[in-house]
C-alpha cells in the first residue's frame, strides 16, 4: 500500500482571526429552492436585492470647528433632535394602556333620564299592503361621525352621566341613523323602499365572529315569469332590489356591492355584485322576483384570528382553523375603546363620535390606475400594490379572512357560495376619519363587522327577518338550532373509537364548529356588550379620577394643563351650535379630558 500523505502541522496560532462571512440576500445557499408552508416567502425573498447603503453625515474636522469657533468636546451630549429610523419607530409606538377620552359637560337635564322617544313617521305612500313613512325629527350618521341613543344614568358620574340605551321600536331591525335620508320606513323598521335611485339601508345589528343567517322578501321588484300577464298589462315597474352584507365604511347612497365594503347581488339574473362588478351566479341567471324569500348567510372565523391576521402574526401552515369553538377560552377579552361625546339635537341627546373611513388602497383595488406602483412606494412595501388580496398582504386594509364566506339560499334551497375569503374589519383594516380630534390609533369600539343590508330603487320595496320565526329556514335552522349536533356526538364516538382526539376535527373544520344561528339572536348579545362596555368605561375613569387625585393630594399631580383645541365634533354640534373645547392630562392618570361646552339652542 502506498504511504499516505502525512498530515498538514496544524500551526499553534493563527496566523490572522477568521472575519465572519457576511450574508449576502442573493446567496442561494441560505435560501430554500422551493417555498414551504412555513417559509411561503421564499421566492420573493431570492428575487430582493441587497438594501442601499445608508449615506453617512459628512461632519468636518476639529480644525475646521475650532476655527470657527464651533468646536464641542467629545463629552457633549448629542443633539436629540436629530431624526433616526428607529427614533421615529419608538415614536410610533403604541401607549401601554389606551383609555378613552373623558368629556366633562354640562349635567344633565331632567328630560335626559326619560328613555328617548320613538322616531316621528310621516305617512308617505301605500305599497305592497304596508304603509311607508318618511321618518324624521332624529339625526343621521353624516360622513365622518356616527351617532347612538343614550340616555342619563346617576350611575355614572365619572363617565359623563350617560350611557348607551335602544329607542322604539325595540329589537332587529333597520337602523333609522344608519340609513339614507331617502328611505321609508314601514311602522316596525323592518320594510323599506325608496322613490329615488338605489339607497341603502343597514340593520342595527352585525355580525363579527361565527354563523349568521336572515331572510329578505322582496315586495316589490321584477315581476315573476310565471305571473298571468294579464295581471301586469299596463301595471308600473316594480322596481329593483340588492341585498346583502356591507361594513360601517359603505356609502349608504349607493347599492349595496358597489365598493370592497359590501358584498351584494342583484334581482336582476340574479348576480352577486362585488366592487360594482356583477357576475353569474344564480343557474340559468334566475331572477329574484317579487315574493321569493333569499336567504343570506355568512361565516365570520374568531375574534382571536381576526387580530392574528390583521397585527401580521397570521401564518397558514400554524392557523389551520377557525377556532369558532375553542377548546380553552381567551384568558384575555378584547380592547374596546370608544370615544364619543354626548351632544343634543332637537331635544334628544345621542352620542356622537367619529365615523371609520374607506382606505385608498382599496379605492385603488376598485379603480386600478397605471400609478398604483407610487401607492405602493409611499405605503414602503417591498411588494407591488397590484398584489391581490390576502391574509398576509402588507397593507391591512388589503387583508381578507380565511374560513370566511357568505352562502346564498332562494325559498329555503341552498344555491351556492359565492363569496369567499371577505376583506378584514378590525383596526387597522379600518381606521377612523383623519380629520381634527381625531385619534391616529387602531381602536375598536366593538360595532365594527358585517351589517345586513338592502338597497331598493325607484319603488323597490322589501322587507327583512331577522328570525327566530323563519319564512324558508334552511336544514340548519329547521332542526331547532342544533346544526347537526347529534351527527356531531356519533361522528365523536367513532373519532374515539378510532383512537384520535375529537380536537383533530375540529381543527380541518371549515366552521363547522359553529352553530348557525339567526340574526336576532345577535341583538341581545350586542345589548349584553353594550353594558358591559358602559361598565368598564365608568370604571376606568373612576379608577383614573382616584389616582389623580392621590397624586394630587401627594404634591406630585399639579392642575392640569388647559390649552384651546377644536371640539371632537370638528368645532360644531349635530344642531349647529358652536362647541368650546379646552383639553388636558389628568394629574397622574394619563387619561385625556376634553370640556366640552355647548350653546343652548
């Protein structure tokens, strides 16, 4: 055997210290060749090029300085006014605690502890066997600001004396404040119609986590094919009717579909309508004619996977449910924060705060213009905004839900699903009015979601159940509510047999978890949080008026500080009467305190 090669003499220093390699971004030995579900940005991630060199602060040299006469010693303090990247990402950072903001006004008048009166109707038109009224004497959500029945409570001093109520009449029905000024309404709120073009109106009620279903029946619009056309010689157009779901953003003098905020569909062939962008869907493009009862359902997945996906942390390898039905609860309940003042309009006090807005990146999803890449360069994304929607796209208002979708039934049969994958509500998918007052925060006050909603035209009329009592319930909602629960136990029992927990299925199941319930279910959930709400509000600032008052009494607080500000209500009440606003910090409490101050009418 030949003699091998003795070995190199390994020497006893080194002769200079080995220099980390630097990472290079298109170094494809650090990046898997093909993307996984755990790292799906792969590919774009070999496409980025290296970032540019940050260009150093050309500073001059000690001679230069002592010459003149500028010199400073190297003990000095930096200049903190000086602006760095991540001086300005600790600037953005969000408070530990976000209150909301306390109003001190006037106290209330007597009249403020009746509940508020019904809605003034004024008879207008016969249509369809009901009566329509024009309703009037209350206010309506305006562009920016939205408004809610309150009424005075001695139980809360230490809010602003008053709390959210319900007005007449009581239960589901349509919004009087979340409806066009064109809309007639039928005595019970829940039978609209229109002698203008399309206007919409929205329900009291929404929906944000798990299955809900109602019904529209429509009582005036295309006529059916199979009528006797004796009957409807020489007879006026009935009109046209969109139903769907819509968000708090859409405009309510548009139909419902028109923008990304709502997702709608047409008597007319009966197409689903999404962006104004109708599209098949009903077999043979059947119409919805008068008298035929549609039914809407949507699924909406957990509150907990809503905010994973709208906060970044959303990853669809790990998120494989909707865990409508977890097995463990959330220990921790979400922030609501409402801010909102009352004010008084016609005698009536309500409260007002401001209204969320549409986003540009999903007016520029609607009309793609050939300048979208200049959206994306201010937005400092890395990918285009002609990306299409997804859980993980970089701007949130361009986010959509997984295990979200809205079914479609016609007289109790199920049609289809057309929709799938709904666009993302909770801040910051939605954001406020940017407007004086307002706060530049990502804050919930607990009625953001998906509404039902109808939008009618030029004599289209319709009326909406919201159950428990269903025209044409579907299979679901037929058997009691139980969605299927006992195939649910034997599908258990075999899953046991079988040796595999029960938490398996429910982790591939597509919100079957849920029960479907109906719409009307969802008001006394939505009184329920409305108190609970009111409470913890009272609550925290009690709790912040004693604090500041410690500190106060310990030398450590001080008066706080006024200056002039204008009013949350852009200066000017919903009855025209100026505001005078003077805001401060509350000794110690780090609550804001806004006065407000409004004229008699």
């Amino acid at each position: 055997m030949a003699s091998e090669a003795s070995p190199r003499p390994r020497s006893a220093t080194p002769s200079a210290i080995p220099q980390k390699r630097p990472l290079n971004l298109d170094d494809e030995q650090h990046v898997p060749a093909v993307s996984s579900p755990l790292n799906p940005d792969a590919a774009s991630f070999r496409a980025r090029k290296p970032p540019a060199r940050e260009q150093r602060e050309k500073k001059e040299s000690l001679k230069k300085r002592e010459a003149k006469g500028t010199d400073t010693t190297r003990s000095s303090t930096p200049d903190t006014q000086t602006s760095t990247k991540k001086s300005k990402k600790v600037e953005k950072a969000l408070p530990d605690v976000i209150r909301p903001i306390k109003y001190l006004t006037k106290p209330p008048k007597p009249p403020d502890y009746d509940p508020p009166p019904a809605p003034t109707f004024n008879a207008v038109l016969f249509r369809g066997n009901r009566q329509f009224n024009e309703c009037y004497e209350h206010i309506f959500n305006k562009k920016s600001f939205r408004y809610t029945n309150c009424i005075a409570d001695p139980a809360f001093p230490s809010s602003h004396w008053f709390r959210q109520t319900e007005a007449h009449p009581f239960g589901p029905r349509f919004s009087f404040q979340e409806a066009s000024s064109h809309i007639l309404f039928d005595d019970t709120g829940r039978c609209i119609t229109t002698e203008k073009a399309f206007r919409m109106a929205r329900a009291n009620i929404g929906a944000r986590e798990g299955r809900w279903y109602y019904e529209c029946k429509i009582l005036s619009g295309v006529k059916s094919p199979n009528q006797d056309p004796a009957l409807t010689a020489g007879s006026e157009s009935g009109g046209h009717v969109r139903l769907g779901w819509a968000r708090r953003e859409a405009s309510l003098d548009t139909p419902v579909g028109f923008d990304a905020y709502s997702y709608g569909f047409r008597d007319v062939s009966g197409q689903k309508v999404h962006l104004s962008r109708p599209k098949d869907f009903m077999p043979n493009n059947e119409s919805f004619c008068e008298g035929d009862v549609i039914g809407l359902e949507i699924t909406l997945p957990s509150l907990a996977l809503h905010r994973k996906i709208v906060e970044g942390s959303y990853n669809k390898a790990v998120d494989v449910s909707d865990d409508l039905d977890p097995q463990y609860a959330a220990a921790e309940a979400p922030d609501i924060v409402r801010d909102r003042v009352p004010i008084r309009y016609k005698g009536v006090v309500y409260f007002e705060q401001f209204e969320y807005t549409t986003a540009k990146e999903l007016e520029e999803h609607m009309n793609p213009s050939p300048t979208a890449s200049a959206l994306s360069t201010s937005l400092n994304t890395n990918v285009a905004s002609t990306a299409p929607p997804n859980p993980n796209h970089p701007s949130p208002t361009m986010r959509t839900l997984p295990f979200s979708s809205i079914k479609v039934y016609k007289n109790g049969k199920f049609i289809g699903t057309p929709f799938t994958d709904l666009f993302a509500f909770l801040p910051p998918a939605s954001k406020p009015a940017v407007q004086q007052g307002a706060r530049d925060l990502p804050l919930d006050d607990g009625m953001l979601g998906y509404f039902p909603a109808i939008s009618v035209f030029r004599g289209g009329a319709a009326e909406v159940n919201f159950g428990p009592e269903f025209w044409c319930p579907p299979s679901d909602l037929a058997v009691g509510g139980d969605n299927g629960e006992e195939d649910d136990d034997e599908d258990s029992e075999d899953m046991k047999s079988n040796g595999r927990d029960a938490a398996t299925k429910q982790q591939h199941s597509y919100g079957k978890s849920s029960r479907l319930r109906g719409m009307g279910e969802r008001y006394v959930e939505q009184i329920a949080e409305d108190v609970v709400y009111d409470l913890v509000d009272e609550t925290d600032h009690w709790l912040n008026e004693l604090s500041g008052a410690a500190e106060n009494a310990g030398g450590n607080g001080g008066a706080a500080q006024k200056g002039r500000s204008a009013s949350t209500a852009a200066g000017m009440d919903a009855g025209g009467g100026m505001m005078d606003v003077q805001q401060g910090m509350l000794g110690g409490g780090g609550g804001e305190i806004k006065e407000i101050v409004q004229e008699e009418e």
